[in-house]
C-alpha cells in the first residue's frame, strides 16, 4: 500500500458536493469526488469509464490555507438560438492551500503519480476555470492511512500566511472514511464518486470526520532579545500648548 499527495493550491478553486442550476456553491476543502476527477484526467480517462478502483481509494484532506470564499455572477447565451440562459451565482474560493491524501495499491498508486507527471488532460481545481498554482504532485510515501500522512506532511500555506503565524500552526484536518465503524459520527458528504458520466452522474454519502493538527511553521523565527541594559527613556511629558505661539502683548484699552 503506498499513499499520494497532491498539494492543490491556486488562485481559485471551486469543489462543489451539492451545487445543482443556476447556484453553484463550494465547499470550504476538495472533496473526493473532485480530488479522483483530477486524477482521472490526469490518466486520460473518458468520463463513462469505470471508476471502481479510483472511487475506492481512502481520502483525507487537510487545509493549510482556508483562502477567501468570494461570489461572481455569469451570464451566457445558447450557442443555436443566441437566447439568453439564466444569470448563474457561483462561489469560488480564492488564494487557498490545501494538502489532499489518497492511499492505495502500489501499482494504481504510483500509476496515478506518474500519470500527475504528464497529464493527459489539464488538471484543474474543481472547475475548469480554476487551474493550479504550480506542480500538484508531492510525490509518494510508503503505508495505506492517508490522515496518518497528513498529519507528518510539513505545511504548505503561502510564506506570508505562515508569518502570520506563532511557532506553530493548528489547521483543520478532513478525514473522508470509507466504512470504518469506530470512525466518530460526523458530517455526511455526497462526493463519493460512482459514474462522471454527463448524461447521469452519480455520488453516495460518505461519513466527514474533522479534526486539528498541529503543525510546525517553517517561517517562525523566535524575537531578538537585546543585550543593553540601559533602562528605557521615560515617555516624554505630554505638552498640548508647546506647539502653540504666544499673541504679541496688546495695548491698553485707554490708550496709555
């Protein structure tokens, strides 16, 4: 068993599990139905091919970078008749950062990381509007517990999100289980894929189970303390009428 990390990051990125006509939603992380999407594009595979082995990877995600949830509106026109379709509402997520997990057999595992190499088709981030910011692929690592993986992986967010940071960083970690019965009840998510065919597309439920972990930052640098011992200057009086300039003295009223 080996597990495959996929770093997902750009400057939008939409994963829909519910999203239907004209309000597209996202969710707040990738969902596996968009993570095996990718994954499949990337081997070339039609959309009625047979999902079975991919659909039976174990998923796990983890946000290093929650990102901005941002809301833009489409219009477009039928390409035949030139009428107008409806005004379409759609949720992006922009400047995010995550970490995805999949685990699996040695062979489909390192098939699939060979496949991120040289893509047959353009991965993209839920949508095909939203292309990735750099490699995907963060190459494969040995044992079959994609959270256990996520929980070791260094952080990912963008240097300038990591100074925002002390020295460590408590993110959120999705754990998208299969069946496992001692498995914490948690939220239900349908994007377990079963056919991403365009004329029936079809997800099941799955169990959403979701945790922290804490994380080292590689940007922290702990503060410089002086070695002077001289005692601090004391803060200057407050004056409010020292910038204020004296009238000349006035003469006499009575002349004299």
């Amino acid at each position: 068993m080996s597990v495959l990390a996929l770093r997902l990051a750009g400057p939008l990125q939409s994963w829909g599990a519910s999203a239907r006509f004209a309000r597209r939603t996202t969710e707040t992380a990738p969902t596996k139905s968009g993570v095996i999407g990718l994954l499949a594009a990337a081997q070339g595979r039609d959309r009625t091919a047979d999902l079975t082995d991919l659909a039976a990877l174990t998923f796990a995600v983890r946000i290093d970078q929650a990102g901005t949830r941002v809301r833009d509106f489409q219009t477009a026109r039928h390409a035949d008749t030139g009428k107008a379709m409806p005004v379409s509402e759609r949720f992006y997520l922009a400047d995010a950062v995550f970490v995805a997990a999949v685990a699996g057999d040695d062979e489909l595992i390192h098939a699939l990381h060979n496949a991120l190499q040289a893509p047959a088709y353009l991965p993209f981030l839920g949508r095909r509007s939203c292309p990735p910011q750099g490699p995907i692929d963060l190459g494969t690592r040995n044992g079959n517990d994609p959270a256990a993986t996520l929980r070791d992986e260094p952080w990912h967010a963008a240097p300038w999100h990591q100074n925002r940071h002390r020295r460590n960083a408590s993110v959120t970690l999705h754990l998208l289980s299969e069946s496992a019965a001692d498995e914490p009840l948690g939220t239900a998510l349908r994007d377990q894929p079963l056919s991403f065919a365009p004329t029936h597309r079809r997800y099941a439920l799955r169990n959403v189970v979701t945790t922290t972990v804490d994380l080292p930052n590689p940007q922290y640098q702990p503060p410089q303390r002086s070695k002077s011992t001289a005692k601090p200057l004391p803060a200057p009086r407050h004056n409010p009428e020292a910038l204020l300039t004296p009238l000349p003295p006035q003469p006499p009223l009575d002349g004299r």
